[in-house]
C-alpha cells in the first residue's frame, strides 16, 4: 500500500518561497513517476508539475514555469516543489501523486496525498 504525506505548506508573503514535500511510503517509488496538482478555492485540481521515476524529465504548466521547480531523492522516497516568487494565485491545497508514467491528467496517477495548504498574501 502506498501512502504519501505532504508537508511545507503554510502562510506566505507574495514574492515569497516555499518547499513542498512528498513522502512515500512503499517499494515503488524510485519507479514511478511523481506529480504535484493543485486545487484553489471553488475551482478543479489542475496540474502543476510532475517528473519522471529517474527526474530525467520534467514537465510544468505554464501557470508555474520558471518559478517552481520539482525534484526528486529516490534514496529518501521524497519529491519536492520548490515555489519562488509566489502569487497570491498560487494559492491551493497541493497534493503530490505517483504514477506509472510521467502525465499531466490526474487518470494517469494512482495514490493521492491529503494535500497540504498554501496561502500567498498580497
């Protein structure tokens, strides 16, 4: 059984960082793809970034390009979001997701966090 637990989330300034993490449990995550979603209030999860099992490749929205950076330690079963120059439009609980394959839509993940909150002031 997989189980992932996110943790970094928190009250920010705009223009503000912060790092998300993911922790996994389970003997398949240096061999699964990870992703990070996003979901703002009164609006639908959407993609934000997601990496492929070797962080190799990565993939990003164009919401978040150039300002977040996903990472991954296979050793550590952890993958990260790291979120510079924060808008107050970023603000979402963000759940990390793992898959077989490197995906931007949510049919392409099979274990969900309980997602973590982040809120950007203005």
């Amino acid at each position: 059984q997989v189980q992932l637990v996110e943790s970094g989330g928190g009250l920010v300034q705009a223009g503000g960082s912060l790092r998300l993490s993911c922790a996994a449990s389970g003997r398949t995550f240096s061999s699964s793809a990870m992703g990070w979603f996003r979901q703002a209030p009164g609006k639908e999860r959407e993609f934000a970034a997601a990496i492929s099992w070797s962080g190799g490749s990565t993939f990003y929205a164009d919401s978040v390009k150039g300002r977040f950076t996903i990472s991954r330690d296979n050793a550590k079963n952890t993958v990260y979001l790291q979120m510079n120059s924060l808008k107050p439009e970023d603000t979402a609980v963000y759940y990390c997701a793992q898959g077989t394959i490197v995906a931007k839509g949510e049919g392409s993940y099979d274990y969900w966090g309980q997602g973590t909150q982040v809120t950007v002031s203005s």
